[in-house]
C-alpha cells in the first residue's frame, strides 16, 4: 500500500545520497618518484596550491603520488618536467574511477544489510550505521566475550563505540587497542579493523589463543562523521567535520591534534589545510573522546595500532623528531614479527621504520600520543596497501587484505605476551 510506496521510495533517497556528490571530473592521479632531495623540494614546492592533494608526500626514491585538479595540471607538469621527473599516469579521470566505487556501493547498498546481519563477508565497504548495527548485535550474540565501551559522541552526534574482545571481559588483562578510519577516506582501515573484530569475536574456535589472556579494544571507525561524510559527498575528504573560524572550511586532522608536541612540525594552523592541527590540541572531540579513553585504560594497554592507508609501511614512533624512541629496537623487531606473517599469509612486504625516517614529519598523531604522553610501550601506525588504487581500493581487494592484516595481530599478540 501507500506506507511501502513511500518506504520504497524513501529507500531510494538513501541510496541516493549515497553515491558522493563532489565532481573528481578531470581530476588525475600522478605517481612520481623523486631521485635527489632538490626533486622532492621541488614537488614540495607545488604543496598548499589548491588543487594539488599529495596522497603520499614525496621522498627522495620512493614513489609519491598526487592528486591534481583540472585547473592546477598545467603549473604540476611543468613543475615535474622542469625538474626532469617523468611521472605515471595513475587515473587520468578520477570520476571514472569515482564511478566504479560508486556503483559497487550502490549495487552492494541493496544486497548488502541482509549480509551484514550475519557475519562480516569482506565484500564491501559498510556505512557507518552498519558497523554499528553489527557492533550492536555480536555484543548481544556474544555477552560472554564483547563488551561495548560508549566513549562519547562525535562532532555531529554519532556514538563511537569500542568493542572489547576477550575470554573474559572482566578479568582485566593486559591489553591491545586497535583503532582505524582516523582518516575518513581510508576506507580500507576499518574495513580491516571490521573483519579482525569479526572474527575476534564471532570464530569460535580457530583464534580462541588470540583471545586468551588478552583485552582487545577495538575501534572501527575514529572518525564517523568524515567516513560517512565519504560516502554522501566527497570520497576524498580526510579530516573530521567540525566548523572551523574559516567560513567554508571545515574539519581537522585528527591524527595533528594530539597533545603531544602538537603542531610542531608537518602540520598546519591553516583550517583549510588538509593537515590543520585544530584550534588547539584536542580540539576535535573524537581525539578527545580516545584520549579519555587510552588515558583511563593506559596501564593495562601495552599495544596501540592505528590503521591508515595506503602504501605498505608499519611506522613507530616518532613522527614529532627525527629521532628514535629509546627502545626503537624491540619497536623494529615487533613489527619485523608482524610483517614477515603478514608475508606469508601473502602480502607484499611493508617498510618498517620511525614515523619521520620512513615517511614525513608530523607532530600531534595519536601513536606519539600514545607511547609519549600514556606510556603506552608499543605504538604503531599501519599504513596497509593501496597497489595503484589508493584510498579507492576496489572492494574485491578487501578480504585478502583483512585476512593478511589478521595474521599480522596475531603476530603481534603473541608479541605481547612475549614481553609481558
Ligand atoms: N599518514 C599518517 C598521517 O599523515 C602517518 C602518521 C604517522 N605518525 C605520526 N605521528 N606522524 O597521519
Ligand atoms: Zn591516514
């Protein structure tokens, strides 16, 4: 009758909005890789001019890749002939690309709510109502081993939610938090973090190890409004979605805005900016909402992982200072255990190194936070693969992702009790 028309045709209107409404049209993505300091200088030159988005910063002999507007492509060509880079043309239509994920999402939108009822298939990326509606239903299917943590709401008023995973949820174990979708456009982090809650908590009997003994805390998406704001309106957006004192910017870089030599380098007080630090230090409520919560909960976690993409790297601290954390040594040989089974489990090696040294410096992220301010021993920001898609890794590329990064934690468990 007339109330199934009309919940029909609200249906659509969801779906509808879910297909992002900011135009990439023409937009391209390059990849270069800079030989000598003076090339990167000079790609660095192009950074802040609008239109130019670097998705991996450039180093010197390693790829980097940017994402450049119609408007801003005569001046970065020149820029990159004129330094005698050649670059690769990554898409030269990034709506196109756009197109594709969006249709995937569309098509999986309608087929998708039934399969989320049931367990985590990796075959697309879900909304953020979805995960937590999942989060919801396997602590009520599983009251023996999930426990939910409300730690607060967010900007626009959506609850984040940290699943505890555990044999026994009250025995106050030692600890691993693993959070992801820090940056809203990376959507292969949560999707990640999703599937190892997932089967922390739904396997009944393969991982049991995994859950023995050990606290998992397990934020799947640190940025709800930014990642939800990805799939209404702009895929690319990276930062929450705070108002700013910039009429027509918005957001912060939560990964800036940790009290902890905050804003001191490769950050910027500029709200526009990409990488703006905030209006001071936990200025976003979301990095406030975890900080209460690592704080409180400090002395029992001995592991903090942070789920990014892309570009294969496991980084420790710091990425405040060139230099290394005292006990850079076991930070390495930790990340060495979970790369080489991530490696076996079959993906592509990841660099491993400080945060400074292997990628770029920047001030305020969480895992700093973490090991600096908490005292959290073990810290680690996981860059996981983007191949040549970046932040739009088709949805196909998920589960084996999932699957290789799962093996890496249990490494990294094993780690844990390791050294307890
Ligand atoms: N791509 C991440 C970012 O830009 C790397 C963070 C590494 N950690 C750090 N404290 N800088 O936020
Ligand atoms: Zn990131």
């Amino acid at each position: 009758g007339l109330a199934g028309l009309l919940l029909v045709l609200q249906h659509h209107q969801v779906d509808g909005q879910a297909v992002p409404a900011k135009s990439y049209s023409n937009f391209t993505v390059l990849r270069v890789s800079p030989a000598t300091q003076e090339q990167v200088t000079g790609l660095l030159s192009l950074d802040g001019r609008p239109g130019v988005d670097w998705w991996t910063p450039p180093r010197v002999g390693a790829p980097a890749d940017v994402m450049v507007s119609p408007e801003a492509r005569d001046a970065v060509l020149q820029q990159m002939n004129s330094l005698g880079l050649q670059w690769e043309v990554l898409h030269s239509d990034l709506q196109q690309h756009n197109g594709v994920v969006d249709r995937e999402l569309a098509a999986a939108q309608l087929a998708g709510r039934v399969a989320a009822d049931a367990y985590i298939d990796n075959k697309r990326y879900f909304l953020y109502d979805e995960i937590e509606d999942y989060i919801k239903r396997v602590a009520e299917n599983h009251p023996n081993r999930v426990k939910v943590h409300d730690i607060g709401r967010t900007f626009e008023g959506r609850r984040m939610l940290v699943v505890h995973v555990s044999n026994c949820p009250y025995c106050n174990y030692t600890a691993i938090w693993v959070d992801a979708g820090i940056h809203a456009r990376e959507w292969i982090a949560p999707a990640t973090a999703l599937f190892a809650l997932s089967q922390l908590a739904e396997n009944e009997t393969a991982h049991a190890d995994m859950r023995e003994q050990l606290d998992w805390y397990i934020l799947v998406v640190a940025n709800p409004d930014g990642y939800q704001f990805t799939h209404t309106t702009d895929r690319m957006w990276r930062k929450t979605r705070s108002t700013t004192s910039m009429p027509g910017c918005y957001g912060a870089d939560p990964n800036r805005n940790f009290d902890f030599h905050w804003n001191e380098v490769g950050a910027s007080k500029n709200p526009c900016s990409e990488t703006f630090a905030g209006r001071n230090a936990f200025s976003e409520i979301e990095a406030k909402n975890i900080r209460t919560f690592l704080w409180d909960n400090r002395l029992k976690i001995k592991l903090y992982i942070s789920y990014h993409s892309y570009g294969n790297f496991i980084l420790y601290p710091w990425g405040y200072t060139a230099e290394n954390p005292k006990d850079w040594q076991t930070l390495k040989s930790v990340a060495m255990k979970a790369n080489e089974a991530m490696v076996r489990a079959g993906s592509e090696p990841y660099t491993i190194g400080s945060s400074t040294q292997t990628l770029y410096a920047a001030a305020g992220g969480s895992d700093d936070w973490a090991k600096g301010f908490a005292g959290i021993p073990l810290s680690y920001t996981i860059e996981l693969p983007g191949y040549k898609f970046g932040f739009q890794l088709p949805t196909s590329y998920i589960d084996a992702v999932a699957r290789q990064s799962f093996e890496g934690l249990r490494a990294f468990a094993s780690e844990v009790k390791r050294l307890r």
